[in-house]
C-alpha cells in the first residue's frame, strides 16, 4: 500500500526553526504509512536536502517570490503540481502561501493548509502582496494553523466587531486600493472622470469654491484608506485586551465597550495620523496643487525650485520645520491629557 504523501511548502530547507519542526516530525513519523514531500523556493542544495532523500521524500525546487517577477514564480508552482498530480494535502509554510495554494485549488488538492510562523515586519515591495493575502487568503485554504497566538493574528486577523464579514471586505479591499494608487493618479483619474467626462467640476484653476472640491477628495481619499487601515488595527489589537475581556464578562454591552472604552484608548493612533497629516497639508502638496494649478504652498515651492529662487526656498524649509515642530509639540500636550499613563509617568519624574 502507497503511503499518504503530504507536500510541505517552504522557502528552503536550511537550518530554522521551521525546518526543524518540520524535519523533527518528518524523522519519527511512520514513513510506511505517511511520506513528506517539499516544495522550496530556492534552486540550491539546502542543509536537510539529502537526509530528506534519504528518508523517501521529494524536493521540488522552483524560482524564489519576486515581486517583480510574479508570473514566473507562479508558472514554476503550477508546472510542479501539474507535473506531480496525486496529492491530497499541502502545507504551506511560507509567509506569502497563499499563492501555492491557490495553484493548488486550482489543481484540485482537497485538503490546504495555511501555516502562520512568523510576526516581523514587513517593510518593502512584499508588504503589497501580505495585504492581499490577508484578504483572499481564506478563500484558497481549508484549514489554519498558527505556531502562536501572535502568529495567528499577524497573518489571519483577530475576531473583531464586523472582522471578516462582508463589510469587512469591502472596507479592507477599498483601502488596500487607496493606498496602493498615488496622489497624482487619484488626481488624473478623478479629472477624467468628473471633469472630462462628466463636466461637473472645472479641471484645474481657482474658480471658486466648486474648484477646491477635486483637490480635496484627491487628498482625502489617500488619507481616509490611511486612517481606516491604522484605526481598525489598533481596534483589533485593544478589543483583545484583558480590560476588554473583562468588560464582556461584567455583562456590559459591546456597542458601550467599542464607543466608550476601545475608540477612547485607541486616540493615541488617531492623534498621530492626525499630526502627521495636519503637518503635510499646511506644508503644501506640491504634487496636487501642481496638477490643479492650484496657488497653495507646495506649488509655491515647487515654482521657486524651477526659478532657483533661493530664498523662498529657504523660508519654505524653515516653514517646514517650524511647523513640523509645532505640530509635534502640540501631539505631545494632546497625548497628556488623552492618557493617563504618560501624566503619571510626567509626575514620577
């Protein structure tokens, strides 16, 4: 009788704490019965490589994640599961998996599951495609697992008041756009469509109020996806609090313990968006006034850089940093009063 063979999915079978767990298991499993197979996204020879041969398994290798090269890595998974029919299960391990297992929906493989290892940051081109997969994720995947509660959260979410629900989607979809699109896109799209098109706003200039009306969608709608994006997290993150489990115990509704406790403690989040975002709009935004012809400050600069005009390019720097300083300033006093703990800790000192 042909044993169960289950294909594991993972970046390279190297010295870690992944491959160990998986290679500790691998070693005092009835091979008879069940056989590891691994797929790795590396072409070298890796440091279990050969003791996995030696134990009856197969190495896939296909291109590494490139998200430059997106095609390519996910041609090389579809041709190994192509090429290797007969699977039932996969396991995959990796931090982006769910592209392997979508490419095994696709290939019927009954039983897929998503394995959550890890909780760092991810901070280049890659975070694109976690966003993404934070979405979709569910929807190519049978089963999850996580190392940690931590790691649980850090790839599927947290049970939260509308947490995966339609809204949810909608919500996290639409904010993934907005931030993903540039201010001078949103600007041009927003001109093609209701300028161009419909001719409900005139394209560029000061006409008047009705003229201020695209420049200012253009930057709210960058910074709403912003808002909403850090402001559901920090949600998601207080409403697993020991206060917030408490609270429920005590019986107390969860509207009052949204309203009256989770958004109160999650100010400080909201404070500093809105420094930050207060200091970049009486900075100017050079990029959006330029397109609208709009005589605001970040014009102003760019106009005196174009010109070599020193001075004004001087006063616009001091500008910067009177303001970025003021706004600081102010967030500080804010969060004095909003959080008792930053007054306590003032007075010890």
């Amino acid at each position: 009788m042909e044993p169960i063979r289950v294909l594991h999915e993972n970046v390279v079978m190297d010295m870690g704490g992944i491959e160990n767990l998986l290679m500790n298991i691998y070693r005092n499993i009835d091979r008879e019965k069940v056989q590891f197979d691994f797929m790795v996204h590396r072409d070298k020879d890796a440091y279990f490589d050969d003791e996995i041969r030696n134990l009856g398994g197969r190495i896939y290798k296909c291109s590494p994640f490139n998200p430059f090269k997106h095609f390519k890595y996910m041609s090389d998974i579809n041709k190994i599961l192509k090429e290797h029919p007969g699977y039932n299960i996969i396991h995959a391990h990796s931090e982006l998996n769910m592209w392997p297992l979508k490419s095994a929906k696709k290939y019927n493989i009954p039983i897929r599951i998503s394995h959550s290892h890890s909780t760092r940051e991810i901070k280049d081109l890659k975070w694109l495609f976690m966003e993404y997969e934070k979405i979709f994720l569910k929807q190519q995947c049978t089963d999850l697992f996580a190392c940690s509660i931590d790691a649980a959260r850090w790839l599927y979410g947290e049970k939260a008041v509308k947490q995966n629900k339609i809204t949810d989607y909608v919500i996290r979809v639409c904010t993934f756009i907005g931030n993903a699109m540039p201010n001078f896109f949103i600007a041009l799209l927003l001109i093609y469509v209701f300028a161009l098109q419909l001719h409900w706003f005139p394209v560029m200039g000061n006409n008047g109020f009705i003229s201020i009306i695209l420049p200012t969608l253009t930057l709210a709608l960058a910074m709403s996806a912003k808002y909403t994006r850090q402001v559901r997290a920090t949600v998601l993150d207080e409403l697993n609090k020991d206060y917030v489990i408490g609270a429920r115990a005590r019986g107390i509704k969860e509207r009052t313990i949204v309203l009256a406790h989770v958004l109160k403690s999650s100010m400080l989040t909201i404070v500093t968006l809105l420094g930050l975002s207060l200091g970049s709009l009486l900075g100017g935004t050079a990029i959006v006034e330029s397109i609208f012809m709009w005589p605001g400050v970040g014009k102003l600069a760019v106009d005196a850089i174009s010109s070599r005009d020193y001075q004004v390019i001087q006063v616009y720097v001091i500008w910067m940093a009177i303001i970025y300083v003021a706004i600081n300033l102010i967030t500080d006093i804010v969060y004095h009063y909003l959080d008792p703990r930053i007054r306590i800790q003032g007075e010890e000192g």
